[in-house]
C-alpha cells in the first residue's frame, strides 16, 4: 500500500503541473458541445422517422467526439513510458503500482469533461426529455470515456513509439466505428465479418445510447400504415436492437472493456521492453580499450599520455604567449583547406536587461527593467581557448547569447567590436558557429551527412564540391569523427550516438561552416570524466587552427580546467571578478586571489577552480566585507584588460569591415533543394513512419474491402446508399485522422532542428517547410494507389476510367490535406500534446458537418447562419 500511495502522489504531482492540458480539453469539450448544440438545435427537430437519423447520427457523433477526447492519453503516456521503463528496470515499482493510478486518478476529470458535454448539449438538442434518461446517457458516455482513456494507454504500452502509437490508434477508432453498426449496418455486415461487430466496444455503446433514446416517451408515436413507434422503426432502420435490456448490456461491457484494456495494458508494462536499443554507437577508441580491458593488454597510447599532456601544455603556453599575431605564423597550427580569417571579439561596459516581471514588481520592486548584465568588458582572440565561468545565475549563458546575437528580447547596451568593426548581427551569423547545450539533430541522417548538409548551405558558393568534400573530411578528422562516419545520429538517449558523440557532432557541424569565432555551451555537461576529456580533445584541436573559441563551462575537473588559456570569471549578479591568464597549473588565476586579504591559500592537489569558486562565492564576499567585482576593477589586471579592449576596437591598418551582398550563404533554391534532400534521407530511413503508414493503409483497405464486400453495385434501398456513403466517410476521416496523427511526432522532432539550423542562419523558413511539404507527395501518392486500386475494386463501384481516377484524385488530395493539416497543427502549437487535443477539435467538427451525419439538404434548411459558414469551410464536405 505505502508503493501504491507513492505512485499515486507522484501521479497526483504531474497531473497538477500538467493541469493546462486538462482545462484545455475541457475548453475543447466545452466548444465542441456549442457547436452541436447549434447544429442539432431542438427547434429545427422534428419528430419523425426522417429526422430520427438525425437524432441517431447527434448520438454516434457524442460517441466518436468522447471517444476522440481520449485520443490525447496516446501522446501524454508515450512520452512517460522512458521514465517508466527505467524505473522498472532499476525495480522501483511493479508495473501495477505506475498503471492504477493513471487510472483511478482520470475517473474524477472524466466526470467534468463528460459533464460539460451531456449537461450542455442534452435538452438543448432536443433528446427525449425523462431525467432517467438524461442520467443514463451521461453515465454511459462515462464509461465510454474511461473505455477510450484504457484502450489508448494500452496502444501506447504496446506501440511504445510516438509514431507507432499514432498509426495503430486510429487503426482501432476506424475498426470500432465501422463495425460499431452505424456506418455499415448490422444486417449488411458481412458473415465473416460479424464477429467483428460483437467485440467492438461501439457496438454495445452504439445500442446503449440508441435504445435509451428511442424507447422513450417522446418517440411512441405509431407510425401511419404500421403498429410500431417512431422510435422503433428508427431503430430497425438501422438494425439496432430494440430491446430495453440492451442499455444496461452496452453500459456493462463498457466497464468489462475498461477493466479489459487496463489489465492488459498492465500486462504489457511488465513483460515488454523499451522499443528502440539504447545502446549508443561505439567508437573504434572505445572498442580498443574495451579489448584491452578483456585481453588484459596496455593501450600504446596509454604509455605515452604523460608526454602527450606535458607537450599539450607547452602548446598552450606557446598559443598564450604568441597573441594575435602569432595566429598567422604558428608553425603547429593546422592548415586547413578553406582559408578564413582570424577575427577577435571585444565588449566593452556591455548591459543586459529584460523588462521587471510582474511577480517581483508584486513584491514591491519600482524599477521598470531587471539588470542582468552590469557593464562586463572583456575580449576573446584568435587561438586562445576561454573559459567562461560562474556560479549559476551569474549570467555565463546570458553573456554568451548577447554576444552570439541569440537573444531577440530585451534591451541590450554598450559597445561590441568584431576586429575593431561594429557588430553587424546580419553579417555576424555568417562568421560565426554556436555550440547549443542540447545536441540537436536530425535523428535520420548520418554523421557525414548531417556535415554535408550543414556545408551545402553555409559555405559559400565559390567553393566547388570536390573542395567542399575535402574540408567536410578534414573537420571529421579533426573532431575524431572519421570511423563514426556511416552512423546514424538517432534521437538523445534512446539511439544512435553516445552523449560524448554529439557532442563532438555539434562541434563539427559548426565547424564545417569555416567560422572564425565559436561559441559553446558546455561541451562537457553531462559527460563522464573520459568522455568530457574526448571533447576537449575536439575543442583544442579547433583552437590550433587559429580560432577563437569562448566555452561557459561549470565545474571541470583540474585537467579540463587547464586545458584553458584564459578565464572570464563572473559572479551572481552579472559582473566579471577575473579576467585574464590562468597559467600554467593555474598559477595565474592562483596567485590573484591569494593577493586579496582574507583568501585562504589553495591545499596541495586541490582543483584550482573548485577553489576559485569557493573563495568567490557571495558568503565569501559577506564575512570579508569585499565585492570581488570592485577588487577587480582596482586591479592592475583590469587596467591591462582595459587597454587590450582599445588595442583591438580599433580597426587594423588595410582592414576592411565584414560584408556579404546576401543574407544566406546560397540562394534560396539550392536552400529548397537541400532541406529537400535531407527530408528524403529522413523519411526513407524512418519506417516506424514510412512503412508503417503503408502497413496501415493495406489493412485498411483489405478491412474495407472484405467489410464493404460487392456493396457499391447495390442501389435498391437507402441504406445500400448510406453503407456506400458509408464507406467513403470512413476512409476520408479515419485515414486521414492517421496521416495527420502519425506525422505529428516528425514534425516535432525536426521542428527543434529547424529551430537551430534557423539561427544558424542555414535558411529561410519557406524552403524548410517547402523540404516537409514536398517530401510527402510521392509517399501519400503510393498510400493513395494502394488504397484506391485495392478498395474500388472490392467494393465493387462502377468500373469506368473516368470514375477510378476521379476517386483516385479525390482520395489522394484528401489525404494530402489531412498530413499537412496535421504538420500545420504543429507549427501552431507548443508542443505535440497540445497540438494533438486542437487536432481531434478539428476532426470533429470535420465529422460533424462531412454531410454524413447530416444530409446536405437538412443543412441547407435548418443549420443557422454561423454553422453554415463553419460547413461551407470544413474540407471533408468536399
């Protein structure tokens, strides 16, 4: 019990923190409930057999609209099944203990969101008027809720993939709904298929809701010419059940389905593993001392790591001393194949501030703006490595995204020079690389490929391609990329490359755009000691090539650390206390602080910038009675500082300032072209999406096919009519639901790279989204073929070339437009939970007014003004 009250506060926590998704949900519930209430408006019903499918069709549509309302549970327990996993596998909890409360604790909200749908629509549309009733509905639709809520838990335990999850959810809502007795009736239900319509769960709701409403007092009328009611001969129209008891089966096998789909979406939890291999691509340095460790032999290159360190500190100290002019003349500086000129960056009394928020204004706080920035200064040249260090809330990052241009808000003040010139934050981006905390990149590409791609659009066009292949091979060996070529880059944490990796990837991709000054957010976050020291590795080697590199980087160890050449040191507030050489073993930097009163000398062995922070630290400044910002600016290191900030503000002789006669690197078709070719390396290495989207569309339409068997060429009744109908209105709107549903989870994932590559300055946003668009065109076309040639033909429609390509047209755009509108709700939206609630929004009012559920003349008579106009915009309806 105490496991089972600790998973259940957990789970209560997230449910709070991820309240806006479900007020949001109940907003779209509470919208939706508006537009039916006005559609199916009591005063346009009538009560006759005619308008008795009106009234049936109000009832499947307040099925499929709480049955889309548990849509969202995909998404939501996709992206907590990774936590989950480990969590299980490190035996915190059994499966159980993390399943029941994500059940119980739903119960509670699906009275509200049910609620808000039956309180609001029920005497409003006109439905029978006896209270039972009304009770009735509402605790069917209940249980209908909590049936739809499992049974996507349960497709998201055993899809475990977002994209997965998507495609097989919807292939469930079309199953159900079309062997749920209201698409294609029971007693047109083929034999083979009939089994079918006793386990789909809407049959039994489908019976249950109608024969509540049917039986009731408003619908025992005779009808003229018979001695059955109303509501009876609706209700064998369409071939449901006409018994009472039928209510209290359909409500009863709702609970069963419930319980069914959470025990067995318990059941997969327990047995089933994490979908993807975790384990990271292995690089040929680490294959050798993983066979050394085995054979019990010493790596060569381990005897000699002493000597490899003692002549890494003499090149430092080498870099140090030479300055700006050595850049050009080093001899140990690598040569590189491009050309590129060594530019230095100075700042001078630079100040950042954001406009005062309201929570600390509440608290009494006058002024109209937060500083955060207070007047820094400093420099960064050509070949010497920068640490840029601080505690957290000393404003490294921020410094860094000011100088960088990344920030768009805010107030930024002083004077920032790129060789002496004004920086021209147009011209900046295109001489300059940013090394993002996160490695983001296209999960689908490999590492040669992701350089490639950054080359083509950030190298200008002069240089030709054999010179390009030769820079992008050149920078793979200077990262240590060269044996990891081939591999797939996969998502963070789940496949593909190690952390150390990416890392190095994200070095490399800035590399390949043959910047002068670098930028890099702790490259070795997150890194274990060997791993971080792989990178620094890569970061050095950058360096020798005789750019400036500027790193903000939190608490290395002793190696790291002096793997610098200078220190740009701030404290909270955002002001520098040290600006200058940390020297060899740290002398420098050591013997600053020792100089001020009061500092304890560093102990024999202990890490000089562990110490640097501590001596540094605001306590430190309280019992000494100092501000280390004020002993800095007394300091004769500060005056040093002071004058190389005017040495290079001012341009050198014979310079000229940056200029490019474009804003992008290439033009804006070799843009459209190369977004365009990634995307088709994406997409055709992606077959959790690809293929099985092709998967989804032949079960489809072999289930349609053998379902909807030889029905075209029947024309005698209206319902052989409303079965054909029937058919169409499932293909347009549940595989349209999927195409839209199942890109989605891409489209989330590229959008952060986009982001990147965006700032970067790789391209605009229309060739990007022109790469998105296009790539779907052959794909949904071959979907659109195999549906069309497979269905046309089993169904039995009139065979005429004419009439199978205008189906073949009608289906394929159909299908376009539901993909794009499901990338559109992403491009909308924040995140893929959010866009996936306004997208089931939008299904159904589609459903609503796709002229099934309401024949076009009814519309064109009673729909009032505004619900016309929403009709006449609802693409399904053409």
């Amino acid at each position: 019990m105490e496991l089972l009250k600790a998973t259940i506060d957990r789970e209560l926590l997230l449910m709070k923190r991820n309240a806006f998704m479900y007020i949001f949900k109940a907003v779209n519930l509470t919208l939706m409930a508006f537009i039916v209430m006005t559609t199916f408006f009591r005063t346009n019903m009538h009560r006759n057999v005619e308008y008795g499918t009106i009234y049936l069709g109000a009832l499947f549509f307040a099925l499929d609209t709480i049955m889309f309302n548990g849509f969202a549970e995909l998404a939501m327990t996709v992206m907590k099944l990774p936590v989950f996993f480990k969590q299980r596998d490190l035996l915190f909890f059994p499966a159980w203990a993390y399943t029941i409360p994500s059940w119980i604790l739903q119960i509670p909200i699906t009275f509200v969101e049910v609620g808000v749908y039956v309180f609001t629509t029920y005497y409003v549309i006109g439905f029978d008027p006896s209270v039972s009733r009304f009770f009735k509905q509402y605790l069917l639709l209940l249980a209908i809720n909590q049936m739809s809520s499992s049974l996507f838990r349960f497709i998201a335990g055993i899809g475990r993939d977002m994209v997965v999850s998507h495609t097989f959810g919807p292939l469930s809502l079309l199953a159900f709904a079309a062997l749920g007795g209201f698409i294609l009736a029971r007693p047109d239900i083929k034999k083979w298929w009939i089994w079918g319509y006793w386990i789909s769960p809407l049959s039994y709701a489908q019976n249950a809701i109608s024969t509540n409403e049917f039986l009731g007092p408003s619908w025992n009328q005779i009808v003229s010419g018979t001695n059955e009611t109303i509501g009876i001969t609706v209700l064998k129209n369409r071939g449901i059940f006409t018994e009472a008891k039928w209510y209290w089966i359909g409500l009863g096998a709702m609970v069963g389905y419930t319980l069914l789909f959470n025990l067995l979406y318990t059941l997969a939890l327990s047995v089933l593993s994490p979908l993807t291999d975790a384990h990271p691509s292995m690089s040929e340095e680490e294959l050798k001392e993983k066979h050394a460790n085995l054979t019990g032999k010493a790596l060569e290159g381990h005897k000699e790591k002493n000597s490899r360190k003692q002549e890494l500190e003499l090149s430092h100290i080498s870099d140090r001393n030479s300055g700006i002019s050595g850049v050009d003349s080093s001899d140990s500086r690598k040569r590189m194949v491009l050309p590129f000129t060594p530019l230095s960056l100075t700042f001078n009394d630079t100040k950042y501030s954001v406009d005062m928020p309201e929570a600390m204004k509440a608290q009494g706080v006058t002024e109209d703006r937060l500083l955060l920035l207070k007047g820094v200064s400093g420099s960064f040249r050509p070949g010497v490595l920068t640490a840029l260090m601080g505690v957290s809330g000393a404003g490294k990052t921020t410094l860094m995204d000011v100088l960088a241009g990344r920030k768009t808000g805010g107030y930024i003040e002083g004077e920032i020079t790129v060789s002496g010139y004004p920086k021209k934050q147009e011209t900046f981006a295109r001489i300059s690389g940013y090394c993002e905390q996160n490695d983001i990149h296209s999960p689908h590409v490999t590492i040669y490929e992701s350089l490639v791609f950054s080359a083509w659009l950030r190298l200008p066009a002069e240089v030709d391609s054999e010179r390009r292949k030769m820079f992008i091979e050149e920078i793979m060996d200077l990262v240590e990329l060269t044996s990891l070529r081939g591999a797939l880059v996969g998502l963070p944490g789940v496949n593909g490359l190690s952390t150390e990796q990416r890392k190095r990837l994200t070095i490399a991709v800035e590399l390949v755009a043959n910047p002068s000054i670098i930028f890099m957010d702790e490259p070795t976050s997150g890194l274990d000691a060997r791993a971080a020291a792989i990178v620094m590795r890569t970061v050095r080697n950058t360096v020798n090539t005789g750019r400036t590199v500027v790193c903000t980087i939190h608490q290395p160890s002793i190696d790291i650390f002096e793997a610098f050449d200078e220190l740009f040191l701030m404290k909270r507030g955002g002001e520098e206390i040290y600006v200058g050489p940390v020297g060899q073993n740290s002398a420098n930097l050591i013997e600053y602080f020792e100089e001020i009163e009061g500092i304890s000398k560093i102990k024999d062995g202990y890490n000089p910038a562990t110490w640097m922070l501590e001596v540094s630290s605001s306590a430190q400044e309280e019992m000494l009675g100092i501000d280390f910002a004020e002993v800095y600016r007394q300091s004769e290191l500060y005056q040093r500082n002071k004058e190389l900030i005017k040495e290079l503000s001012m341009p050198a002789p014979g310079s000229s300032d940056l200029n490019f006669p474009t804003q992008y690197s290439r033009s804006f078709v070799t843009q459209c072209l190369a977004c365009l070719w990634k995307q088709k390396l994406s997409y055709w290495r992606n077959p959790s999406y690809t293929a099985v989207r092709l998967l989804f569309t032949i079960v489809i339409a072999l289930m349609f096919g053998t379902m909807f068997w030889d029905l075209g060429s029947k024309t005698r009744r209206s319902q052989d009519l409303f079965n054909a109908m029937g058919s169409m209105y499932a293909a347009v709107l549940y595989i349209g639901v999927q195409n839209s549903g199942s890109v989605q989870p891409v489209v989330v994932v590229e959008r952060t790279v986009f982001y990147r590559e965006r700032a970067a300055g790789m391209y605009s946003a229309f060739p990007y989204a022109f790469g998105q668009v296009a790539i779907e065109f052959p794909y949904v076309l071959v979907q659109a073929l195999i549906y069309g040639g497979l269905v046309y033909s089993m169904i039995g429609f009139e065979w005429t070339v004419a009439k199978f390509l205008w189906y073949l047209f009608f289906m394929y755009f159909t299908m376009l437009y539901f993909t794009f509108y499901g990338m559109m709700a992403v491009g909308l939206t924040p995140n893929e939970s959010i866009a996936a609630i306004i997208s089931s929004a939008f299904y159904n009012v589609w459903n609503l007014f796709s002229g099934y559920l309401i024949p076009r003349p009814v519309v064109l008579m009673d729909l009032p003004g505004g619900m016309d106009a929403i009709r006449t915009g609802c693409l399904p309806v053409w």
